[in-house]
C-alpha cells in the first residue's frame, strides 16, 4: 500500500484487524434505505479514524442494499437482509490508526441494532497496539 495510514507507521506495515459482524433486529425500513446507509456506513468508519476514500451502493430489487467502502487503511462492506431485519458487516483496517470494532459498534449503534455478533481477526504480523485489543 503506497499510502501511509499512521504518520508514524513504516510504509509497508503489513498488518491489520478484520471485524465480521452480524447485527439483527434492525428495521427493514432503514435495512432498504440506501442513501441513510452511505452516510450511516461513512460516518461509523470517520469517527474511528478511517480515511473514507470513496463509498459506491447498490439498491436491489425487490430489496436490499449493498454498501462498499474504499479505505486508504484498506476497505469496509454491508450487506442487507430487509426482510429478515439482519446485516452483515466487514469492516478490514491495516495498520494501527483506524479501529474496525469502533467502527461496527458507532453502525450498530447507527441502525438500532437489537444484537450484534462480532469476530475479529488479526492479520499479517503481530503489532503490539493491535494484539489484545477487546472485541466490541
């Protein structure tokens, strides 16, 4: 990656978490509502410190919407299920700076979510500031 997340990052930093999740009980009403979900995904991933590059969606027929978000720290998806009230949720962070399970929790929060189911997986080389961190 040519871009250097974290001022004090090497370039190069091959290393990063991966939050999975899986939020139920939203409703469907926000669950179809694509231009609410663009800026709900891009707000969560901002505020924990994720250089948001680019965000494309796609409306489905008769339901359901897909988010992508382009990352400078690599990338973030949603997928919805309206008819279920269910979301999946991938949200890959390289580097240190950006926190993928503050960014889940601040969209979890951002949808009502009534559960949130998370795992969290760390990738590339063992960094210090990334290991042992707690699931949200």
């Amino acid at each position: 990656m040519s871009e250097v997340p974290c001022e004090t990052e090497p370039v190069g930093l091959f290393a990063g978490q991966h939050v999975l999740a899986e939020l139920e009980g939203v409703s469907p009403e926000i669950l179809d509502d694509e231009k609410f979900l663009r800026h709900a995904l891009g707000e969560a991933l901002t505020q924990a410190n994720a250089t948001v590059l680019e965000v494309i969606s796609k409306q489905f027929d008769p339901q359901g919407v897909t988010v992508l978000a382009l990352l400078s720290e690599s990338h973030a998806s949603i997928h919805t299920y309206p008819e279920v009230g269910s979301v999946f949720v991938d949200v890959f962070t390289c580097g240190t700076k950006a926190k993928p399970a503050l960014a889940v929790q601040l969209l979890a929060e951002a949808l009502g979510a009534a559960s949130t189911r998370t795992d969290m997986i760390s990738r590339g080389n063992r960094v210090p500031a990334l290991v042992g961190e707690e699931k949200v």
